[in-house]
C-alpha cells in the first residue's frame, strides 16, 4: 500500500477548438478560467491534493501547457 500513497493522478484537459461543436452548446468553455477552478476543485475534492491536472490547447506550442493544480 505504500507504493499507492505516492502516486499521483495525472489529468491533462486537452482543449481541440477545431473540433465540432454541438449546435445545442452542450459541453463546457475549457477556455474559461472559471470552468478549468471549477473542474480542479471537484477533482481535488474527489481524489485530494495527489493530482496534477493540465490544460492544453490542441494547436498550441508545448510551452502553452499550463499545470493548474
């Protein structure tokens, strides 16, 4: 169980703004900052401080990752 206690969970939001959209705005703006804290809060509240959670824009440079938690 120790091996357990020092993993952490990885989660990376990959934001593809090319892709199609649902004419009924269904799924959420990951390019608001309100809704990337949100997402991070739930996940935290859920699995604790053990995770890192990442948002990526699809298109973007690798340098346009941003770690959020």
């Amino acid at each position: 169980m120790l091996l357990l206690a020092k993993q952490v969970i990885q989660i990376t939001i990959v934001d593809d703004s090319k892709g199609e959209k649902c004419d009924a705005h269904c799924g959420l703006d990951w390019s608001s900052p309100q809704v990337i804290a949100l997402a991070g809060q739930r996940i935290k509240d859920r699995f604790g401080d053990k995770i890192e959670l990442a948002y990526l824009f699809y298109l973007a440079s690798p340098s346009h990752i941003r770690h959020i938690l």
